[in-house]
C-alpha cells in the first residue's frame, strides 16, 4: 500500500532494508547501553541488574508486538504518533506524539550528557560542554547527508561495539572464574532472598531506558524499499530480543564481578568493574567505547528518528512552523529544518541537564512508556473495536499485558518525575485546545 493512500506524497528516499533496519536498531538501541547507566540500575535493583533487563524485555515484548501490528496496517512515518492518530483520533495522537517528543527530543541530549561525562573521567581538563557540542555537530551534519550516510556509518560503529562487547565478556569471564568478584557466575543477579518487587520495578524503569530505541525502526517506514508492509514489525522483534539477550549476558558479568564492590561514581561505575577485571586499559576502552556509542552512533540514530517524528506532525500540521519543520531537502531527500532543530534543542537541554543524567533519563523513560500505554490501546481500538477482530491475543492480550506492566513500571517511578511528565502533559492538553478551539486548525487529516 503507498503512502498516497493517506493522503501523502512519496517525499523520502527508499533506500533502507531489512538488515539496515536491524543495525538502526542495534545502533539505537547501543549493544554496550549497560556500560552507561549500570551503576544507577545496580544501585536501584540492589546488584540485580540483569533481573531488570529481563524485565524490561518482557515489557518491551508486547510493546514490539503492537509495533509490529500497527505498523503494518500503517506503514508510514510517525511511530506510535501516527498510530494512534490513525488508530484512534487525531487528538490522541497528537498527545501521543507529544509524549514521544518528550522522549525522542531528550533522548540526543541525554546521550551527549553521558558520553561528556565518560570522557570527563578520561579528561577532567576538558570542558563537557565542548564534547557535547562536538559530537551534535558531527551527528547533525552526517543525519542532513541523507539515510544512506547514516546507514553506512551505523556499520562502522556497530561492529566497533560489538568487539568491545566481545572482549568485555571474555576478559570479565577470565577474571569472575579466576577468583574476581563472586568468583563465578551465580544466580543473585536473578534472585535473593531479599528481592522487592518494587525495587526491581524502579530499577526496570531506568534498564528500560537501553530498550528506547527498537520502536525507532517504525520511523522509518516510508524510507524502506518496496511495499512490505511486514519488514518494520519483523525487525522490530528481532532487534528486541537480539539486544535484549546481549544486555542481559553482559549485566549479568559485571554484576557478579562487582561483588563486594563500593563505586566511586555511579556514572563510572561499569568502568571500574571493567578495570578490576582486565586493568586500567580496559577501563578506557569501555569507557571511550561508551563516549562514542552514545554520543555519535546512538545520538545519529536517535536524532533521525526524532527529526522524522517532527517532520510527520508538521506535515499534519500540529506543530507551529509546520511548513517549515516539514521541508525536505531537495538534494540529499531528508528533513533537514526538523533536524536543525533537534540539533538546537537537544543542545540546549544537554547544557542544562549536563550534571543531571538521572532526572533526564527518568523523563525521557516518562516519555516513551506512556507513549506506549497509547499505542497498545491504538491496538484494540483498531483492530477489535473497529475491525471485529477476533485475534484475541495478539489484538488484546498482549495489549494490556503491555499495559498491565508499564503501567506497574510507571507508578514505581519517583514523585519528581511523575510532576515533571505531568506537567508536560498538560502543556500539550493546552496547546491542543489553543491549537482546535482558539486557531480554529482541525487536528484531522482530509483524506
């Protein structure tokens, strides 16, 4: 089915498959995403990090799901926005979208946070301001050189990950059997006699945070070759559980390596469980690896997701400079104005947040897991209440299993957040009436 079937033009270059779509989602999604915000999921889950990972995919499992069914009823740009604009209400979506901006729009500048603060570990004399500045500028300039650019780059960084991750496990491995730590891998990472639902709960809702990047692929179905309406959802499984495990194994590791150990900073908490394993040489690999994973292979995936999500509302126009945030670059065929944008404020809020990496993780967390909630009742209202359908587990089981746990996610994050994503909420409900009762604008499309 082509876009013009929605009432759009074909405007963005088809060039992407089903492997690139999977290494946008590796990329996004960071195979060393641990590396990064270990030591506040340890710190939180009382040592059981992998225990939140595992939790986090089951969540994330019915969420991909939904993904994957939308996504094909809809294969077109906009991610959860343009399902549940599409699945059920323009208004909907527009709070769906809201809340996606929420968490697309924080989530370069929470990158470039944690990867200054990696190399301020490496550096203190330089400046994180100055490495935060530097890799938006390298990211923006590669993501308005088109897709292609972008795809091609996410290979170079994806393998580089990869092996970092490959010599991370085997010298952990070396060093956990040879007497480091709890001197092999035990199943307290799992389980203890002291487990607390809500403790893990709280944990999963920062573990989450290395799932945030799976539903991304969906922003870029209008780019993929050919009309299979079936590739956006079969790779957004297959990154889920193809990262899911790789999180898992690697927390797993570490969180028996760091037995007994005291951090001296939760942000350089992996590194020093790395340096006790291998030495201070593997200490600056996982530490340089995570810099670059995060702030130039992540950040290119994040930043393109985002400037599409912008570009997909303006084209409906619900957002002001809707015109301009909707132009497309005649020679590289990408939404470059949404891009500059991104750059701009992902800068902005970089700065601000830029000794704060755990309140801008838990509001971009906010973000996309109410986003999400959105989404999975997109699901049953399409295809149940408007379909008849009769697909009862994937249509409304999976659903409100999706649901059931991000909701139970959600209500153990802290006071501050929920004002904070409450508040941004708000500000969207009054921006939507300004926008259809005030401008007289229909949040519909005429098609």
């Amino acid at each position: 089915m082509s876009i013009e079937n929605f009432g759009y033009k074909e405007e963005l270059k088809r060039a992407l498959t089903f492997k690139d779509l999977l290494i946008y989602g590796m990329i996004f999604m960071v195979p060393i995403a641990p590396f990064g915000i270990f030591g506040y999921v340890a710190d939180v889950a009382d040592g059981m990090v992998p225990l939140a990972y595992i939790l986090g995919m089951v969540a994330m499992f019915f969420t991909a799901m939904s993904y994957a069914a939308m996504s094909e009823a809809f294969p077109i740009s906009g991610s959860a926005y343009a399902y549940t604009y599409r699945g059920i209400h323009p208004h909907i979506g527009f709070i769906c979208g809201w809340l996606l901006l929420l968490d697309y729009i924080l989530i370069p500048a929470l990158l470039y946070v944690i990867s200054a603060n990696s190399l301020q570990a490496l550096f203190p004399e330089i400046p994180k301001w100055l490495w935060i500045a530097t890799f938006l500028a390298s990211c923006t300039l590669i993501n308005i050189r088109g897709v292609e650019m972008t795809a091609r780059a996410n290979i170079v960084f994806l393998i580089a990950q990869l092996i970092v991750l490959a010599i991370f496990i085997g010298v952990g491995l070396h060093a956990l059997y040879g007497g480091t730590g709890a001197g092999q891998l035990t199943s307290a990472p799992v389980y203890n006699s002291h487990l607390n639902w809500s403790v893990v709960a709280a944990a999963t809702s920062i573990a989450v945070l290395s799932f945030l990047g799976f539903d991304g692929i969906s922003t870029l179905a209008e780019e993929v070759k050919g009309d299979n309406r079936k590739v956006v959802g079969r790779a957004t499984i297959a990154v889920l559980f193809l990262m899911g495990s790789i999180f898992i194994v690697q927390t797993w590791i570490a969180a028996d390596l760091a037995k007994g150990m005291h951090f001296k900073s939760l942000d350089t908490a992996f590194y020093e469980v790395a340096g006790a394993a291998g030495g201070r040489w593997l200490y600056v690999l996982t530490a340089w690896a995570t810099a670059l994973a995060w702030g130039i292979a992540n950040a290119l995936a994040a930043q393109a997701a985002v400037s599409r999500i912008l570009f997909s509302m303006a084209r409906d126009r619900l957002l002001p400079a809707s015109k301009l945030l909707s132009k497309i670059h005649p020679r590289f065929k990408t939404p470059y104005i949404s891009t500059a944008v991104v750059a701009v404020v992902s800068l902005a809020v970089g700065l601000y947040f830029l000794n704060d990496a755990d309140t801008l993780s838990k509001l971009v967390n906010f973000g996309a897991l109410t986003g999400f909630v959105l989404l999975h009742i997109s699901v049953i209202w399409h295809f149940v209440v408007r379909q008849g359908s009769t697909r009862w587990i994937r249509h409304v089981l999976f659903p409100l299993l999706g649901i059931t746990i991000i909701g139970f996610v959600l209500a153990n994050q802290d006071r501050e957040t929920h004002l904070m994503g409450g508040a941004w909420i708000a500000i969207g409900l009054v921006y939507l009436f300004i926008l259809v009762f005030i401008l007289k604008r229909k949040a519909a499309l005429e098609v």
